[in-house]
C-alpha cells in the first residue's frame, strides 16, 4: 500500500462497457447469463437499481461520466461533435493530485469513428475555433495504420491511453497495431461494417451475427483486459495511486463473441421480452416507422430496425450477446485477479457501469438510437468501496453522478459547472434520496435529423413515473411502479399525471440550463480572489 493512498488517495478502478442493457447481468436478477466477477463486484458494493443515463447515446454520456456535465451544458449532443479537449474532467483532477491516469479501450470522446453522422452546415460556425487544427482527430481510425502515431500526454486528463475504438470484428487503435503485432492478418481485422465482412460463421437471419475470423485472444476484450492489467502494474512499480478506466466496446453490435464464447448459449433457450409485440399504435411516429424496418433495410450498420415477427432473430441476438457478456466477465476477473495479486484491493475503489442499453426485441424494436424506453436508458450500475457496507438502493441515479461521486470517495474538489451529484450518502445510507427526478436528454442536429426522427428529445424520471416529449408535440407517460413493460401510455388518459410530470419537466430544464462555460474563476489568471 502506497504512502499516497493509506493517507486516503484510493485507486479507482471503472469498468465500462458499450450497450449493455440494465438486466443483462447476473446481479440484476437475470439467471441465464454468467457474470459470477461482475456479481462479486455487486455482493461488496452498492446496487443502484434505479440509475438512468443523462443521454442514450455514446458520446454524449461517456462525455458526461467524465466532466459530471449534462450534454446539452458540455456540447456533445451526439456523435458528430468531439468534447473540447480542455473540457474540465475529473480525470484531469486526479492527475492533478498525483494520480496515473489511464484510457484503456473504448474512449468515444471524440467522433472520429462517428464521421458518418456528420453532416455539415453551408454556413459558417456558430464559434471561430480556438484550439489547433487537429485537436479532435486523434480517434481517426485511419492515424493507426502509422505505428508511430500517439495521443497528447494529456488526453482529457488521461496520461496513459490505450484505444480500442472499433465493433463486431473489426479493429482500430492501438488494438489494430497490437493484433497484427501478435500476427494478425490485415484482411480479417480491417473491413467494411457490412455483410462482407469475413466470419468464421453467420446468422442466416441477419449478418451482424457472427464468428469473427480469429480467436478470444486478439479479441477487443482481451486486449482490454491485459492493457488494464499493464497499467496498474506499471502504476504500483511507481507507487502512485491510479484510476483506470477500463472500457470495453462490446457488447455493442456487431453481435461478434468469439470462439467458444460464439455458441454458449442456444437460441431456442433464449427468453423474449414481455413487450415483443406491443403494436406501437400511440408511440412517436419514428418509432412506429422503425418499427416496420426489416434487417434487410438497414442503411448503416448502426439503424435501428423492427423485428417485425422475427423472433429467432432476437434469440440469436440475446445468445450471442450473452456469450459477449460472460467474455467481458472473464476479462474483468483478470483485473480483479491482478488488483489483488498486486495487494491493492483494500485500496481499490471497484465501479461497474455502461453507457447505454440497447432494446433487444423489448416493443418490436432493435439496436438504439432515439428510443426513449427503459432497454436504451437504465443501466445497471455499481460502486464499491472498501470499508463502505454493501447494499442495494432504489434511489434515483444518473450517469451524470459519476465524476462528483469519483472526486468525493477521492477526497477531491470538484470544478465550476459540475451539474451531478455525489451518490456517497447513498453508500452510507441506501435509503438516502439524492435526487427527485433525472433527467435525460437525446439530440440529433436538426440537419442529420431531416424531419425523420425528432430532432430533440427529453424524458424525466421519477420515483412514479416517466414521461417523455420531443420538439413534434409527441408524448409517451408511464407509471413505472405498475408498468414496468412501458405498454400503456398514459399521455392521454391522466391529465393529472400528465401535469404532475410536466411541471417536473420543467423544473429538469431550468436545472439543467448551464451557467458556466466562460464564467469568471480566479483560476484563469485574471482575477483576484474576492
């Protein structure tokens, strides 16, 4: 045990993955899938079952986890725009107090990978830039093809970066120059996200079903785990407290376990969700069209679709992305292995949480993307400290808590603008109530939108109920104590509840209004303390 962290400098060790629903995992109830290292994490921590994410989107909420900021007040509303690189982010924080600092897998920070929602304006920005030309492109997947290419010493706070930017079996990053290192073939890492893509086997049904053409241990998930293990090793050799944020890009689509992993569950085993088949007849209209969307019709391998009577299709869905899950298990029993190995458990604040979920058959519907149902917005979420009781607690959360929370456990300040709140009370008291509703926001630029799905999005969550408007006027109300399938919709039909909810609305909006970007702090140099 470090000097730094007897005196209370715990290490922080985050795993986070990409699309993993809120019951994808052994300690949320569900009993077909294996997560025996993700449970044990849970039976020493705190369970929040009630957390929600501040946006169903990656770049909007990874950028939230780190700055503690809603998207709308940090400018990542959605994956076509990076998060400023001088962005305050309790990483920076931490490197500031001593800490190593590590980016270990997927960062999605900035949109290199996300080019395709790019769609640019005729007319000139809003802002001139002020940063260097450059500043945003170092998760251009092209950069990696040059073995010589790194990032900044300071990556968003991060000293250390290792990327695994990519899905399904395709690479990129560091991971990219890591597997052809280890004899990888150029042409099985490195293809078009379609149905050309080479495969070991396919789904009949939909081609982002598939056996990558390599085995577990060239696999995103590997290489994540052993750059984790790298990192903390190196960190205990310097005897500095670290925090590793260990993020895998799996389980997100292409669907792609590979191996053994590929065919531990069978289909025909596979449960279907309660709301399969819910015809959708006062949902949003973007729903409803996506709804009607074969497989067949996706444009980008990213669109959502319908299931439209496809059952098997879910199953071989929900297996395969369980095989996914219980891969990452292993990989997240490797680092815990290594933390206590290593003799740093007792100083190892352990957090466990993803970005998003996905619908997997949940209303008929596939994937994410403008969703506003509990699969693409609860995640599970865990935090376990050393020395704090475990529990479970049915407190509202949100994403938007990590980094205060993080900086609290840490012993740290926060910055100006910090819009989350310390879920600390909670571990103390699982009884403790943090919050009255969150909030959570989804976007798209009015451009890319083109009339074809809302271009804004809100849905406030209480202890009672959810409700959900975007900028055409449609509705969605759910009392989430009787309805925990989301099938009655009760915008219509409760005009009490309905305007109970609004007036939460509105408060969230009000709340969530950012006051702080460009707000005088003696920290800039130029002014006195008062």
């Amino acid at each position: 045990m470090s000097e730094e962290t007897a005196i209370g400098r715990p290490n922080v060790l985050i795993f986070i993955t990409d699309q993993q629903r809120h019951d994808h995992v052994g300690f949320m109830g569900n009993q077909v899938v294996r997560t025996p290292n993700l449970d044990s994490i849970a039976s020493r921590g705190m369970v929040f079952e009630n957390s929600w994410v501040a946006n169903p989107v990656c770049m909007p909420n990874r950028s939230t986890m780190i700055t503690g900021r809603m998207p709308s007040a940090h400018g990542v509303i959605f994956n076509d725009r990076s998060l400023e690189l001088n962005a305050s982010t309790f990483v920076r924080q931490l490197a500031e107090a001593g800490y190593n600092t590590g980016l270990l897998g997927k960062s999605h920070l900035q949109h290199g990978m996300s080019m395709n929602s790019v769609v640019a304006s005729e007319l000139g920005p809003v802002e001139a830039p002020l940063l260097d030309v450059g500043w945003n492109a170092y998760e251009d997947d092209h950069r990696y093809l040059d073995p010589d290419f790194g990032v900044p010493d300071d990556f968003y706070g991060f000293g250390h970066v290792r990327l695994s930017m990519d899905h399904g079996g395709r690479m990129s990053g560091h991971h990219l120059r890591w597997a052809l290192d280890k004899g990888a073939a150029m042409e099985d890492i490195v293809f078009p996200q379609d149905d050309s893509s080479p495969a070991e086997r396919r789904s009949e049904r939909w081609w982002q079903i598939y056996d990558p053409p390599y085995g577990p241990e060239l696999h995103s998930t590997q290489y994540v785990a052993e750059q984790t293990v790298e990192f903390i090793e190196s960190s205990v050799k310097e005897d500095k407290p670290w925090m590793a944020w260990c993020s895998f890009p799996d389980p997100h689509h292409p669907m792609t376990a590979p191996g053994d992993y590929y065919d531990r569950h069978a289909p025909a085993d596979m449960e279907l969700p309660a709301s399969i088949d819910d015809p959708l007849d006062d949902a949003p209209r973007h729903l409803q069209f996506t709804a009607k969307r074969p497989a067949a019709k996706q444009a980008q391998y990213v669109t959502p679709f319908g299931v439209a009577g496809d059952y098997e299709l879910v199953k071989e869905a929900i297996a395969v992305t369980y095989g996914m899950i219980e891969f990452i298990d292993d990989a997240v029993g490797q680092v815990l292995a290594a933390v206590e190995r290593l003799g740093q458990a007792e100083d190892t604040i352990v957090i466990f949480t993803s970005d998003h979920g996905d619908m997997m058959g949940e209303h008929g519907l596939m994937l994410k993307g403008f969703m506003p149902f509990t699969g693409t917005q609860q995640v599970g979420h865990v935090v376990s400290v050393p020395g704090k009781a475990a529990g479970r607690s049915c407190s509202l959360a949100s994403t938007v808590d990590l980094a205060p929370t993080i900086l609290d456990l840490c012993g740290l300040d926060g910055f100006e603008g910090i819009q989350g709140k310390s879920l600390v009370p909670v571990l103390d008291d699982p009884l403790q109530t943090i919050h009255d509703y969150v909030l959570i926001e989804d976007d798209i630029a009015a451009l890319a939108a083109r009339g074809r799905v809302p271009s804004k999005t809100r849905t406030v969550v209480t202890e009672t109920g959810k409700y959900t408007r975007n900028d055409l006027g449609e509705e969605m109300l759910f009392n989430t104590v009787d309805d925990h399938a989301e099938m009655t919709n009760l915008a219509s039909r409760d005009a009490t509840f309905k305007l109970e909810m609004v007036e939460v609305l509105a408060d969230a909006l009000m709340w969530a209004d950012d006051h702080a970007r460009g707000a005088p702090n003696i920290h800039d140099g130029r002014h006195a303390p008062a």
